[in-house]
C-alpha cells in the first residue's frame, strides 16, 4: 500500500526561513528579487512597462510595517495558490512561460525568508490580466497559515504590494537606515529605479560596461570605483568576460601583499543582483593578487543564494579568468617593464606559483625576478649569462652555512630556500635546454679548498690527532685546509644526508622494542653503512655519514693553535671553534653542544682571569711583574 508523506508545514516554513538563509538581512534581497522578476515578465509582454520599486520603511508607513510596492505583472488567484502556498515549485518563472536566464530567482521560495523578521507576510496584488476588482490579498503566517481573500482596498496599477508586519525583537531589520543600506547593498546595478522612501538606492549600472569612453578615463573610473565598493586603490584594473558563462567584470590588483594561502572574497552579482561578497571559488588559486567584481547570467547559486554552485560551468569559467590574467602579466611584461616590476615586487608569490606550470610566465620570472646569491642579488638569466651554471641550496640553512665562504671565493651559489624558488630553478631547463642547474651540498664546498703542502700537513697532524679524539663525542670530523676569507677560522659544514643520519641516530637512541629494530635496517640504506668488525666498531654497528668541521690554516689564531703543544688547551680552543661555527652558520644546538659551548667559554674565561691575576703580571704589587 502506498502512502503519501505528512508535512508538517510549520517545521518547514521555520526550517526555510531559519536555517536556509545565514542572516535575516536577505530578506531585503529576496523582496527586491521578486519584485524586479515581476517586472521583467510585464516587460516580456509591455517592453514600455514602467519598472519602479519602492520600499516604505515603518518612518514612511506610520503604522510600524514596512511595504514594498512594484510595478510587475501582478498575480492571479490561481497563481497566489501555486507560487505563494506551495513550497518546492520550480519558479515563477516556469508558470508565467519564460526561460530561466530571464530571471533572477531560482527556487520560488524567496518570500519564506520574511519570515526571518515578520510574523505575518501581506501580499496584494492584481495581474496585468485583470481589472481594478480583481485585487486580491494573499496572508501568510509564520505558524504555516495563509488566507486569500479579495483586498479590501483595490490598486489603481498593476502590480504588487508586499507589507510586512514585524516579530518582537527585530524591528531594527525593518528601519529606515537598515532598509536603505540593504538595498543599495543589493540592487544598486538592477535597471530599475529602486527608492527607500524618496532615498533613490540605484546608480548607472556595472561601472565596467561602458567601453566606449577613452581607456585613461574608463580606468580612472575603475579605480574609484574599487575605491568605494572595495576600500583600495588598485594598482591596475583587469576586464574579464566569459561569454560562456554570461559573465563580465573587472579584476582589481591588490596594492599590497596579501596572504596566498587565504582565498580572495570577490563579489558576484547575478543579473546584476548582489549574490554575494564572499565568493572565494571565482578565480585560481594562484591569482590571490586580485579582488574581483563580475555580474553573470549562467552561473548556478546554491539555494540560498548566498554562493556560486561548483559545477563544470563554473570550472570553465574559472579557467577562462585565469588565462586572462596570465595574459595581463605577459602584456604588462612586454609594454611597461616598470609597472611590471612594480607589481612583482607586491606579487611575486602569485606569479612563481603559475610559473611553475606555465613555460611563459618562467621566462619572465627567469628574467625579471631577483635573487639573492653569494654574489649579489641577480636574476636567474643574469646567473646563467655570467657563469654558465646555477648553482643553489634548497634551504636557507644551507645557504647560509656557505654564503660568506663562497662569496669570498668568487662562487656563485643561489639561495632557493624562498618559496617557489627551488622548483622554479629546477625547470629551467624546458625553457632553456642549455641550462645547466646543480643542487650545491654545502660539503662540497671542502673539495674546493685548497689542501696543505707536505710540510704543512706533517706539522699540524698531532693536532688533528687529538682533535679529532675532542669531536669524536659530538659525531664531527675534523679538516684543516686553506680557504678565503682568512678571518673566518671555522666552518662546520652538513649535507643533508649528515642530516637524515643525525636524526636517525637520535631516533634509534630512544626506540625501544621492535621499532629499534625497524630503525637499526634503515642503516644499510645508501646514506650510513655498516662497520663490519672493522675501524674499531662491532660487526652490524652503525656508521652515520658526519658533518665537517674545516679549519681554516690562513686564520692567524688557528695556526697558533695547531702549533700548541698542552692537550687542555687545545681540547678547549677546538671546542670553542667547534661552537662558533655552529653559531656563525646558523645551525640548531643539541644539548650536548650547548654544554661544550658554555663549557669551553667558562673554562677559557677562567683561564684568561687566572693569568691576568698571576704575580708575574699583577701591576703596582711591588713583584717582579712591576719590576
């Protein structure tokens, strides 16, 4: 046996009206929409039909109401039943025999967002049909009542009057000053004229239509226009249009950075209806560097009316709007290089994140953008020009263990460690087969020091003994070479892979159970290796890939140390430079290096104070120091 649904209508009246909408302010939308849906169907049919709504806040009304009068095509009886007293029609639209795009409603339940401020909806109204006799009074209640009844007062024109009678607790939704703000917010681009009271709320239409004025003049106007409606000054205006989804705007540069990750609030009109000022699915990701302002005709907005419906159309769309501002970026590139810098330097972000995927936005930033590198700041043409090879570091880390060092060297190395920038390098060759790109480990740089003659490297071999017995504990290796600048003693270089071991190990420390186990085989992969019995460790044990710890033989001090024949001392001037590498290259301290660190400075600075207080150097004391 079937069996129809029971509805309880006061549940879904409350479940539109309360929960469909995010604020009650829609409600104005919803009036303005009606009414102006009512005009157009009498425009259909009366091209010369006079289009005017006007709202009567409750200061007009006198009697606490607010009314809302619209020269539209009026409704008949049958029509009152179908499209004010059954929820879940289609549209008006469907009954009066139009097409969908000739309206700006979608789903016929509009009016039920009075409720939102109102406990009782009045609507009077008389078709175009009829005659004066046959106004008729439609009377909603927001318990799922409604009476339809003969007005008692018949309107002199067609069209409709709708009178709201507001709830307790929200005639502030209902005055004056709301009303207007609302519906200028709303409908200030409909073709209508629209008044709060004698307070006119409409203007001359979407700014970016006029394309008939000179460009100087139509920008100028943009840009005031983003002015009042956006509150900035763009650095240039963008036209947009997609005549697939009947949209047209305008894209307003952003003068200042903004956040990529956070998604632009743009504001879409529907057949020039606000829809909202939040639509954040409008343009690419990539493009966070405009705000945007278009009216369309085809896109889909949720049941609320508050959003654009993601489909196929609006991913079209979207695509479309992104190739039109990739194509501002190229022509702004090619015909005003100074504007274009301008903008990279704001925007750089947005331009590499397309760069990525786009071969002719990677030859303006492989032009156009700079970078910083140990010698100087250089674009990536200028680097391939001057030395044939980019050389670079993925991190900042790494960038900044190397840049005095190489600096000194003449070697150009670039910092990639900036966002983009390190993918960028790495396709530079499909935009230039000849390209030549290497990641730089900072270990690496050792092969280019300049190694110590015979002589040299049999003097300072004791000290490099006992040197590497200090850093054994700390897992570092000790070299000595020559390299500029002779006033840097130390440098503590790690690759990555030094890295990996460093965090593996650490790893391996604290599990216990089977995931020491699990991390004692990640050993036998290509960075660690194992000792075999031989070197001193046990057969299977571990052998980490170390970081480096180059001594620099041109520094005065560290000659003057490798020439120090007392172990003590030398034990702390090695851990003292050991620590001050790790400072100067901006490497994070475990525990057990800031405790050498403190260690060696302590025990150097009780040294110092000891002999400064020795007899032998003490002054006025009357010893053999004074004499």
């Amino acid at each position: 046996m079937s069996r129809t649904f029971r509805v309880d209508l006061r549940g879904v009246v409350d479940l539109l009206s309360h929960h469909l909408y995010a604020s009650p302010r829609v409600y104005v939308r919803e009036l303005l929409q009606n009414g102006f849906d009512a005009i157009t169907a009498r425009r259909a049919a009366e091209p010369d039909a006079p289009a005017r709504i006007r709202i009567d806040p409750p200061e007009v009304t006198g009697d606490g109401t607010l009314q809302v009068h619209d020269t539209g095509i009026g409704l008949t009886e049958d029509q009152v039943h179908d499209l004010l007293a059954t929820i879940g029609r289609s549209s008006k639209r469907d009954e009066l025999g139009f097409a969908r795009g000739e309206f700006l409603g979608q789903f016929g339940i509009g009016l039920l967002s009075c409720f939102l401020v109102a406990d009782e909806i009045q609507v009077d109204t008389l078709a175009a049909a009829g005659g004066p006799g046959d106004t008729i009074r439609w009377t909603g209640h927001a318990d799922g009542r409604y009476d339809l009844r003969p007005a008692p007062v018949a309107r002199r024109e067609v069209g409709t009057t709708v009178t709201l009678t507001p709830r307790r607790g929200a005639e502030h939704w209902l005055s004056g000053s709301t009303v207007t703000t609302l519906a200028r917010r709303y409908g200030s681009l409909l073709p209508a004229d629209i008044r709060v009271g004698a307070v006119p709320v409409t203007g001359d239409g979407p700014p970016w239509l006029d394309r008939r004025r000179p460009s100087a003049d139509r920008r100028r106007d943009l840009c005031r226009y983003a002015e009042d409606a956006l509150g900035f000054r763009p650095m240039d205006v963008v036209d947009l249009h997609v005549a697939e989804a009947g949209l047209t705007g305008a894209a307003f540069v952003l003068p200042n950075p903004v956040n990529p990750v956070r998604h632009g609030d743009h504001r879409v009109y529907l057949k020039r209806m606000l829809l909202t000022e939040r639509a954040d699915r409008l343009v690419p990701d990539w493009a966070f560097f405009v705000r945007c302002v278009v009216d369309c005709t085809e896109l889909r907005p949720t049941a609320s009316r508050e959003a654009l419906y993601e489909d196929e159309l609006l991913e079209a769309a979207r695509a479309v709007i992104g190739d039109q501002l990739r194509g501002w970026i190229v022509r702004l590139a090619g015909t005003d290089p100074a504007r274009f810098d301008a903008f990279l330097g704001v925007h750089h972000l947005g331009v590499k994140a397309l760069a990525l995927h786009d071969d002719e936005l990677l030859r303006l930033v492989d032009r156009w953008w700079p970078m910083e590198t140990t010698v100087g700041s250089l674009t990536l043409a200028d680097v391939r020009t001057r030395y044939r090879v980019v050389r670079y570091t993925r991190s900042r880390d790494e960038y900044r263990q190397i840049a005095s060092v190489a600096a000194a060297q003449g070697l150009p190395v670039v910092n990639a460690g900036y966002v983009y920038d390190a993918e960028l390098i790495e396709r530079l060759p499909a935009i230039d087969p000849s390209a030549v790109v290497e990641q730089l480990e900072p270990t690496e740089l050792a092969t280019r020091f300049d190694v110590l003659d015979v002589d040299a490297e049999l003097a300072v071999r004791p000290f490099l003994t006992e040197a590497q017995r200090v850093l054994d504990p700390l897992g570092c290796r000790v070299v000595i070479r020559a390299f500029a600048p002779a006033a840097l003693p130390a440098i503590y270089l790690v690759d990555r892979q030094a890295l990996l071991d460093a965090q593996l190990l650490t790893a391996r420390e604290q599990a216990t159970g089977p995931w020491g186990s699990v991390l004692d085989a990640l050993g036998d992969g290509p960075g660690g290796c194992r000792s075999g019995g031989e070197g001193g460790g046990h057969p299977g044990d571990w052998l980490p890939v170390r970081p480096q710890l180059v001594l620099n033989h041109r520094n005065p001090l560290v000659r003057e140390l490798t020439g120090l024949a007392e172990g003590e001392l030398v034990r702390l001037g090695v851990e003292a430079l050991y620590g001050q590498a790790l400072l100067l290259g901006h490497h994070p301290l475990r525990p057990t290096d800031s405790a050498v660190l403190n260690g060696s400075f302590l025990d150097l600075l009780t040294r110092a104070v000891s002999s400064a207080r020795s007899p032998g150097r003490e002054v006025g004391t009357g010893g053999e120091g004074e004499a």
